[in-house]
C-alpha cells in the first residue's frame, strides 16, 4: 500500500504533465467510466520510471479530479445520471 502512495505522490511532484496528457489521450469526451486498464497501459510506457502496480479506479480519480477536473466532473455527472 505504501508503495502505491509513494507512486501517486510522484506522479504529482514529478510527472503531472505526463500524467495529465494520459487522461486526456485515454479519458476522451463520452467515455463513461475510468478506464483503468487504458489508463494503467499508458502509464507503463512512460520511460522515466518503472512500476509494477497497477493503480486502483480510485487513485485514477484521485489524479482526474487534480490534473483533469472537466473530465472528472463529466464522469461524476454520468455516474450521478445513470
């Protein structure tokens, strides 16, 4: 668990532009749901670092909710309307 904390608080030190350009490219106008996989694929492939977890649903929207607040607000209304 604390290795996973560690890793979000990087990606937010250190890689937020490339954090923030995932969610764009993955997250676009009209998905309905976190993809998670997508999401997790993308990240892998950054050469800056590696990592073996996966991040959580919940981490994803932690990290929507603070680089990408139009999607997270698109999702949470799509959850709320459903």
């Amino acid at each position: 668990m604390l290795d996973k904390e560690i890793l979000v608080d990087m990606l937010r030190e250190k890689f937020s532009e490339e954090v923030t350009i995932i969610i764009e490219n993955c997250q676009f106008s009209g998905k309905n749901y976190v993809d998670v996989e997508g999401l997790n694929s993308r990240l892998k492939k950054l050469k800056a670092f590696s990592f073996n977890n996966s991040l959580s649903e919940d981490d994803w929207f932690e990290l929507i909710y603070e680089f990408a607040p139009d999607v997270y607000d698109e999702l949470s209304y799509r959850s709320i309307a459903a």
